[in-house]
C-alpha cells in the first residue's frame, strides 16, 4: 500500500494576531489526515458511517516546532501504529515540501457504534478491520518518497 501525504495551503482564518497558524488548527489537519488516509485506504469514511461505526477522539497532543504562515503548503503524514481492534492510535508529521517537521501529534480513538456502545468490528465489519490492519502493518514504507 502506497499513499500521498495529506497536503492543502494554509487557509488566512488559521491563522492568528501574529500571523502564524493557531495552535488549535493543527488537531483539525489531523482530522484531515486521518480521513484522507482511511480513504486512500479504500475506505470512505462515509461508508464506515453508513455501516453504523464511529471512531470518537479519546485523546489528542500535539508538539509544535516551527509555525507555518498564511498561503504555506503544509504535509500531513498519519501513521496507525498501534491497533487491536477496538482501539487505535494514529500519529502525525506535519511538514513542508522540503521536508522540514513542523509538528507532531497522537490521536487515540475506538470504534462504537451510533449508540456510543463499543464495537468489536473485527467480528462485526470484518472490512473495516482489514482496513485498519493492514495501514498498521504497512506503516513502514506506507508513504511515496
């Protein structure tokens, strides 16, 4: 499995008085990220809904090193390194086209269903825990260089 960084400009509303990204907007890339990746993936993340499945945030952090600034082009890279079925990590490197880490960040998340009940999807959606599985095996390399 090979796939592209998540890339977009830096929109001006991100930005703050000292015309740099806020702090804030760098968990919404992530979101941004994830989705990208679980779609590349063959995933739609319209279909993981449809099929009754949310993934809620349990938790998020983020490391900043270096601001980006209205109309950068910035770089996500999502990783899922960690995933037993019910509960999964993904972590984040946000850079510019050269290269340079920006920022880093982890999200932990686990499947429920539209009742907020925990799923057990490798029993219930099969698919989508192949999905996940194979993005989590595959994190070395996962990215086109």
């Amino acid at each position: 499995m090979k796939l592209k960084p998540y890339s977009r400009r830096v929109y001006y509303y991100e930005t703050d008085k000292m015309g740099i990204v806020h702090h804030s907007n760098y968990i919404r890339w992530f979101e941004e990220a994830r989705v990208d990746l679980i779609e590349q993936a063959g995933l739609p993340f319209q279909y993981v809904e449809a099929e009754g499945l949310m993934t809620p945030v349990l938790s998020a952090e983020c490391e900043y090193k270096l601001p980006f600034k209205f109309g950068d082009v910035f770089l996500v890279k999502a990783y899922i390194p960690d995933f037993g079925g019910a509960r999964f990590s993904v972590t984040y490197e946000v850079t510019d086209p050269e290269g340079t880490v920006h920022a880093t960040g982890k999200t932990t998340h686990c499947f429920v269903d539209m009742d907020m009940r925990p799923a057990r999807i490798k029993k219930t959606h099969p698919h989508v825990y192949e999905v996940y599985d194979e993005i989590c095996r595959s994190s070395e390399g996962l990215y086109d260089e």
